[in-house]
C-alpha cells in the first residue's frame, strides 16, 4: 500500500470508529433504565389499624419499599371507645365475621409483592383483613404480613393468614410492639429491605 494512501484510509477510518463506540455507549445508557424498571417489583402495602400503630408501620413500609399504600376500611367502622372496641371485636372474632369494605384495589394480579398489616386482636387477625384477604385467594404473587401488637407478639396472625389464602405464597411475617411504634422504624425498615432483597 501506498504511504499516502495508507494515511488517507486512517485519517477517515479513525473518525468513524469514534462514532460507531459513540453511539454504542448511547445505546447501551438507553437500554439500562428500561432493564432497571423491569427489575423492580410492583408492590402493594395494604394495611387495616384501629389506632393508628399498623398505620405507622404500612407508612415506613411503603416509603423504603416504594410501594403504594392501601387501606383497609370497613363500611362500619369500630367503635371508637376502647372497651366498646374490644367487645365487638371478641364478638365478631367469635363468629367469623367479614365486614364490608369500601373498597378493594384495583388490578390486585398486577402486584409482585402485597404486604398485608393487621393489629393483633384477641391473638388473630382484625376481621377487616379477614374481609380483605378473599381478594387474595387466587392471587400469584407473594404476601408478606406484618403485624403491631400489645404484648402478645404475632401469636395466631401468620398462621391465621395462611389458612385464609391456602394456595398462595405467605412470607414469614413482621411484627413489633404498637406503644413503641416510633422506635421501631429502623427495624421495620431493615426489615423491609430483606424482605424484597434490596
Ligand atoms: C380489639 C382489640 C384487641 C386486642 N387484642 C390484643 C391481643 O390479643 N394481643 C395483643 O398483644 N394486643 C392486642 N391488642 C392491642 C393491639 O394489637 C395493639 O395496640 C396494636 O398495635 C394496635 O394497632 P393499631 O393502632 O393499628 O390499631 C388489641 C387491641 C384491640 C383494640
């Protein structure tokens, strides 16, 4: 090959080699927020509370996993005054009562992940979730229940979910006292983190 010629091919070769790894690198920054997007799950942190503890909870859940809150509200709702609370409370428990609800979430099947917070009541789920859970109950993804309690820690709330959504996965649940609800954050969400693996 000819010296001049040689040059010649380099001087426009050179160019056009810097665009073609120009444009690769633009491609590849296009494609990565699309991979990153189809990574996250979808998520949904449901939520039934009395006096606001499971409330507080679903809160911090749903700011570190970036999820929606939803919550569980019955068309009549439970006594306010705390002995009145408790007695309905026995009553319906006792005789498997589902209150109505004013509303469920939309598109429940498009949700990778539901988490579903109750206070333990009488060592049980409060019957609003019991209502909401039949939502659940062909439901392919993942629920994670989370629980405020008095002194009686978890008791039969796990298991109580479980049996209510027989077919559907049920992750070991969260649970933290309800007076000391503010300390908890941290915990709630560290807790939060290993649960959706970030
Ligand atoms: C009707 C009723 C029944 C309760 N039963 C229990 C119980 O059996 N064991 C327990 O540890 N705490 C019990 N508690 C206390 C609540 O679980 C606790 O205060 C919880 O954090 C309340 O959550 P909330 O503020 O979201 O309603 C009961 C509270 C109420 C109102």
């Amino acid at each position: 090959m000819k010296r001049s010629l040689f040059f010649s091919t380099i001087f426009f070769l050179i160019p056009f080699l810097a665009a073609c790894q120009q444009e690769t690198k633009v491609s590849q920054a296009k494609s990565e927020p699309a991979a990153e997007a189809a990574k996250s799950p979808k998520i949904l942190v449901s939520f039934y509370s009395w006096s606001g503890n499971t409330r507080r909870a679903a809160e911090v859940i749903s700011k570190t996993a970036q999820a929606e809150l939803f919550e569980i509200v019955p068309k009549e709702a439970y006594p306010k005054d705390y002995k009145e609370c408790i007695d309905k409370a026995k009553e319906d428990i006792a005789n498997g009562v589902k209150p109505e609800l004013t509303s469920l979430p939309e598109n429940i099947a498009s949700y990778d992940i539901i988490f579903v917070g109750t206070p333990n009541w009488w060592s049980t789920i409060a019957p609003p979730v019991r209502s909401f859970l039949d939502c659940l109950k062909d439901y392919k993804g993942l629920v994670v229940p989370f629980v405020t309690h008095g002194s009686g820690g978890l008791a039969n709330c796990e298991k109580d979910i479980r049996s209510s959504i027989p077919t559907v996965k049920v992750s070991i649940a969260g649970s933290w006292p309800g007076r000391s609800i503010e300390k908890a954050e941290a915990s709630i969400a560290e807790w939060t983190k290993s649960v959706i693996g970030k």
